[in-house]
C-alpha cells in the first residue's frame, strides 16, 4: 500500500513509476545536491539552504556531474506538511545574480608572467652577487698583496765599554728616553787620570830632551872640521832625531789616555729608549762586552712576510698600511726595499762539502714567505711603536697610491682583483731593481797594491849621507 502523497520507484531504474510532476522534481533536486541530507535538514526545520552570495565560479568553471546508478531513498523520516513540502518543492532564488567573470583571462595571465620574470631575474641577480663575491674572496686570499705576518722592527744599540773599570755611577733608569750624547753610567776614572798625568809628565821630559839635543846638534852643524868631525856632528844630529822621535810617541800616549778617561763615561750613541736595564753601581764593565741596550727611536720600520703568489702586485714605492693588533687606525708607509734572498734547506752543505737534499716532496706545497721592508711615514695619535708587535700589512694598488680617499681606493682594489681573476696575475713592470747592472757582468773588487817599505834614508834624509859628509841642516 502506498500513500496518497507518496511516489513510486523502480528500484532497477532511475525513472519515476507515477505521474507526480512535483515528485519528480523533488527527486531530481536531491540527486544533484552535493550534500542531501543538509538540504532535507533545512527543509525539515522550514529554512531555506545557505547560499553564499560573493561566491564567484572561476572561469570555465563547470560543476561535476555524478553518474547515478540507482537513486537511493532517503532515510526514513516524518511527513512534512504540505506547506513545507511546498517550500522545498521552490528552493528560494538569490535576488542578486552572480557577477559575470570576463571570458578573456588576459590582464591575469600577465600578472602572473610579470610574478615569475621578477622571482627569476632576483634569483639569477643574488646567483651572480654569489659569485662575484666568492670570486672577490678566493682572489683576496689567494692573489691579493696582504698578509698577517708583519711585524714591527726597530734598530738596538747594542753600547758595550771601551775600557774596563768599576761602575761608580748609573744616570739612568729602565724605559728612559735619553737623547744622542747623554751619559749612561760612569767607570771609576780613577786609574786612567793617573794614566793622564804620566803621560802628561813624560811627554814634558820627552820635549825637554828634545829642545837640547835639537840645539846641541845645530851647534856641531855651525862649527868647522877643524872644531868637530862628521862623526860627531852625525852622532849629535841622530840624538836629535830620537829624541824627536820620542817626544812624538809621548805625544800619543797622553792623547790614548786623555781618550780612556773620557771613556769612562759611557754615553748614549742614539736617540731612543733604556730596555732591560740590569746594571748596578758596582758591577766590573768588561770592554768589549755589551751591558746596556737602547733602542733607535728613529729607526723603526715593518717587516711584512708575504708569500711568493703575491709578489707580482708589490712595487717598491707602494703605499702600504699596518694594522696592529687592538688599534683601528693603521699604520702609513711605502714599500721601501724587497728582501733578495732566504733560506733554503737544500742547500746546506753536508759530507764532502756536498749538497744536502731532501727526498721527500709534498703533494702540496706551501708558498715561501718573502720580506718586505716598509718604511713608516705616518703613525696615528695614541698608537705606540714596539719592537715585536703583530700587523696585518696591505698593499694598496696603482690607483689607490695617488688617493687618499677611502671610496676610490676600495673601487681601485676591487678592479684589481676582477683583472687579475680575468686575466691572471700580471707583475707589475719596474717594480722592484734590477739585480746586476745591464750587461749581466759580473763585478769584482779592486785588489790594493802593497806599499813598498820604507828605507831609514826615507824616514830620515840626509841624517847620515856618508861617514865623511857632515849632515845637512834639517
């Protein structure tokens, strides 16, 4: 039995057994609804679905279509009214009608274009700064003229006594500055001014001798041979002559010990600074042997050692800067001279005077350091110059020597090195001195000619012509 309001189905089919037009189409609206239990829920509670109305459907967009087999009923549930079966037999229809998408998608299509073209172009631009920089760098530390084996290098006065003595006197006291001249310390003067005095005293009796045998001798050279003889008169002249000859070397002795007593004040040989003072009044100075240092305050200098890849970029004359270590602002110079020579193990000599080599080659070799002699042109306010500091030495380009501006040097630098990584290295001509002169000849020293000695005729002429001629007037 069947109900009046009620429809009948095939159960093979999909076609509707009765001629209920309203039934029909009440089957149809649940077989394309997405979701029919919604639906009939809404209708049961006498609402109408929710339809969103800014929803818009994209271009050529087309609603799936479900292929039905067999339509299933829908479970079971009470009878509607009739009103109610009424409303869900009308679903409500939206007063606005969906806006209209243009069929041309154009204007999106190129945004999406333009989208992609800039994601590609900022790739392929951070790609290439990737490896502009990682050139720069390998370039930098492979190529570039710097190094962080510097050095800082002074001049030490090694200042050792003349004469040895006693120390009465030290005048000076560890790191002080003294200038040129200043005395050090003072050696007990007192046997040297004894020395002084007795020289002084024979050379008084060397000229008192000297004054009589002179006029003794003068007197025979005026007397006739009936007076005197030639031999007389050549014994007297000779006695002149040694004691002459003595006056002269008491000269030297109180010359030798006027000099030793001014010796014993030792005196500084340069302007600079007392370092490792361990002296002490009463120590015995040794002549000869080193007891004080002071250090050339005008002498200091930087040693840079860079390794031989990078010595085709350095001229002499370059501007260089040292950086020492906990100190921003570096230290200005130019290259002054190149170190021509180093080391070399296999070289020393071993048995029979021959060459000792080393067998062993490494697979990878390290580059020899070369040192670079910068002579300081420029120091900053509040940097101190010691002897041992560590520098980070730079060498600056052709372009960078003539600036002082800091932009043009970086930008000149940076051309360097996109050259030397395009073309390679390419050394710098008359850079550094030519060793030998043009010819390749090699030069050699004048050997001196020995002086013939000296005769007593020489030394004395016409002391003794013959031993019948009487001297001649000197």
């Amino acid at each position: 039995m069947q109900s009046p309001g009620s429809t009948s189905r095939d159960p093979t089919t999909s076609d509707v057994a009765g001629p209920r037009p309203r039934a029909v189409e009440r089957d149809v609206l649940r077989i394309a609804s997405p979701a029919p239990s919604e639906k009939a829920g809404a209708a049961l509670e006498g609402r109408s679905p929710t339809v969103d109305r800014n929803e818009r459907l994209p271009i050529d967009a087309k609603p799936p279509l479900k292929t039905v087999d067999r339509i299933e009923p829908p479970p079971a549930a009470p009878k509607p009214p009739p009103e109610t079966v009424d409303r869900i037999e009308s679903p409500p229809v939206d007063p606005k009608p969906p806006l209209k998408v243009p069929a041309s998608g154009h204007p999106a299509r190129m945004a999406r274009f333009a989208r992609d073209l800039l994601k590609t172009a900022a790739t392929l631009f951070i790609l290439a700064l990737a490896v502009l920089a990682a050139l720069v760098i390998w370039d930098s530390y492979v190529t570039a003229p710097w190094t962080r084996d510097g050095t800082v290098r002074v001049q030490v006065a090694a200042i050792a006594p003349l004469v040895s003595g006693q120390i009465t006197e030290v005048r000076i006291v560890d790191n002080q500055y003294v200038h040129k001249g200043d005395v050090l310390y003072v050696i007990d003067p007192f046997d040297f001014q004894v020395a002084l005095d007795t020289g002084k005293a024979q050379l008084r009796q060397k000229a008192a001798d000297l004054q009589v045998k002179r006029v003794q001798a003068e007197r025979r050279q005026h007397l006739t041979n009936l007076a005197t003889t030639p031999e007389e008169q050549q014994l007297f002249a000779g006695a002149a002559t040694q004691a002459q000859a003595a006056f002269d070397a008491a000269q030297q002795q109180v010359a030798q010990a006027d000099i030793n007593l001014k010796r014993t004040e030792v005196r500084s040989p340069v302007n600079g600074y007392v370092t490792n003072l361990l002296m002490r009044v009463g120590d015995f100075a040794h002549a000869g042997m080193t007891n004080i240092s002071v250090i050339d305050a005008d002498s200091y200098w930087i040693d840079g050692y860079f390794e031989e890849t990078k010595m085709a970029h350095i001229c002499v004359g370059d501007r260089a800067e040292a950086a020492l270590m906990g100190y921003r602002d570096p230290i200005v110079g130019r290259v002054e001279t190149v170190t021509r020579g180093i080391s070399v193990a296999n070289a020393a000599p071993s048995t029979q005077g021959l060459p000792s080599v080393d067998p062993v080659y490494t697979w990878i070799r390290l580059a020899q350091r070369v040192p670079v002699r910068i002579r300081i042109t420029d120091v900053p306010a509040g940097v101190p110059l010691v002897s041992g500091m560590t520098a980070t030495v730079t060498i600056r380009g052709a372009e960078a020597r003539e600036s002082d501006g800091w932009l043009r040097q970086s930008f000149a630098s940076l051309a360097d090195r996109l050259a030397d990584i395009v073309h390679s290295q390419r050394p710098s001509p008359a850079c550094l001195p030519r060793i030998g002169d043009e010819n390749g000849a090699t030069a050699t020293l004048s050997t001196p000619t020995p002086v013939a000695p000296l005769t007593p005729a020489e030394i004395n002429p016409g002391l003794a012509p013959d031993m019948n001629t009487s001297p001649r007037a000197r």
